[in-house]
C-alpha cells in the first residue's frame, strides 16, 4: 500500500482537512536512523505534521523547513517537507529513552521539551525566505503545530499526529489529520468539532485497523459530510547522490581540503536525514583538489 496525503473539505463548507498514512515511510526512517521507540515516535510526528503544514500553507515547487528545539533530551528536530508529498528530517539523539507516561505511552514532551521554540521556514518563489517562530507550548509537536498554525498563518487548526512503535522497533502505524477552520465556521462548528475529536478513537488504533486517510474524515465528520479534493503519494526526498557530495567538497576552501587529505587522507561523510556515510578516499579527495586547482578556485 503506497503512504498518501489526502485533502478534502466538509461539504457544509465550514472546515478544511488534510489526513495521511505513513506508516511505511516511518518503518523505513526508524531503520536507516537506527532509532528506538521513542526517537521514532519525535521524529515521526515532526515529519507527519510538517507534510500536513506544507500541504495546508505552500503550493506548487514551494518547500519549508521546520525546526523543534525544546532543550529536551532528543535535541533538535529538523525537517524538510513540500507541498508535493516529499519529506526528509532527522532528530539529534534518535536513541533517546524516557519512562513511560502515567497513561503508559511514549514520553514526547518529556524527550522534546518545552522551553524553546517552533520555527517554520518557507521557501516560496524568487524571493527571500519567510520564517515565522512560536514558542513551544507542550513539546508533544501536533499541539505546537497547532499553535504555529494560529499564531502565525492565522489559521484555526487542530493537528493530530500519531506513531505507534512495537517495542521490537517496527512502526506498527504512523499517521495523522489537521482540520482547519473556514470563514463560514461559526463558534458553534468549532465547538461541535472539538466534541467529536474529543472522543474520537486514536490514530494510530484506525490505522492498524485498516482504516484508510479518508476513512479517519469519515469517522470524524461522517462519510456523506466531506469531500475528497485530491489524493499525494508521500515519500522520503530522494537520497543526496555521491556526486553531489563531491561538487560540495569542491566549494571548501583549498586549505580545508588540503588538511582532510593530510590528516585523515580522505574524509567521511554523514548524511543526518539518512544516516548514511559517504566516503571519499585519499586518490578521489586528491582529484577533487587538483580539479580545483586548475580551475584556479
């Protein structure tokens, strides 16, 4: 089954809605970041939530980049994500563990922390890029996103992003909603909505279940209520190519170059969104020095 994006609108024309499965992207993420339960749960709702973002605000090319510092100790969360279903990030400490919470789930919040902030990057055209940053308000990242979403899109929303992760490390379910308020919706939509997400099964339950993207907006408004508007695969950013590594190194500085070949007589490369290595030995870091050098660069 292919991870899709789906977005659709209540047929009264009061909210907006956007719902994902990507459970078998996680299941790729939590093995190439040799990440645990909890490291894959962080990651997993940054990455979620962040597609959801980029599909309700961007279009077209547009891209943002979304970065969760919240002195907790997974440290830094950064994603990538666009309007076209592509995403790509990574979590500082993926092998961070916590006691579980009192109701006996993963400790996001307490692995995130809360004394930080949320910033959101967009790329948009030919112009400079637009940042805009909210303070974090619980580390559990749909709340924080939500947050960002009216404070600084002002956009009513509500963003749920849910991960299950069996305790081998295999993600069991990965998957999410946001709804966003229309024009139209009276205080007495908004309310009658928070009832239903209230007492709503969870995510992750409808998932395992079976349960399509469309299938949590019908279980949520009621299958004759909302609209499908347009389905997006959802996929990881294709990987950076060796290549491409190597026109990175040619735009160091020639001493730094000359040093790693001194040194360490080639140089190691990390990708942090992959978590692979890349190597450059010492005759293919000597051929990217002497193809600088006659460039005269």
């Amino acid at each position: 089954m292919t991870d899709t994006l789906v977005r659709a609108v209540t047929t009264d024309g009061n909210f907006r809605a956007i719902a994902i499965d990507a459970t078998e992207m996680m299941a790729e993420v939590a093995k190439f970041h040799e990440a645990l339960q909890l490291g894959t749960t962080v990651l997993g709702r940054a990455l979620l939530g962040s597609l959801m973002v980029s599909n309700a605000i961007l279009k077209g090319d547009e891209r943002l980049a979304v970065v969760i510092n919240g002195d907790g100790p997974a440290g830094k969360i950064v994603v990538e994500a666009s309007a076209q279903g592509e995403v790509r990030g990574y979590v500082t400490n993926p092998t961070v563990e916590l006691p579980l919470t009192a109701k006996g789930m993963q400790d996001v919040a307490g692995a995130v922390g809360s004394n930080g902030f949320l910033q959101v990057t967009k790329e948009i055209g030919e112009g400079d890029p637009f940042t805009g940053q909210v303070e974090l308000m619980t580390g559990e990242i749909g709340d924080d996103l939500t947050y960002y979403m009216a404070k600084s899109e002002q956009i009513p929303s509500a963003v749920a992003v849910s991960v299950l992760v069996d305790p081998d490390g295999t993600v069991a379910a990965a998957g999410g909603f946001m709804i966003s308020a229309l024009p139209d919706a009276s205080d007495e939509d908004i309310t009658a909505l928070e009832d239903k997400l209230a007492n709503l099964p969870s995510i992750s339950s409808q998932l395992v279940e079976g349960h399509t993207p469309m299938d949590l907006l019908f279980n949520l408004f009621g299958k004759d209520d909302v609209k499908l508007l347009a389905t997006t695969e959802v996929a990881l950013y294709p990987e950076i190519s060796k290549r491409d590594y190597e026109r990175m190194l040619a735009t160091l500085p020639m001493k730094d170059l000359q040093e790693m070949l001194a040194e360490d007589h080639g140089v190691e490369i990390v990708d942090r969104f992959t978590g692979k290595k890349i190597q450059f030995d010492e005759a293919e870091l000597s051929g990217i020095i002497a193809a600088k050098d006659a460039e005269g660069l």
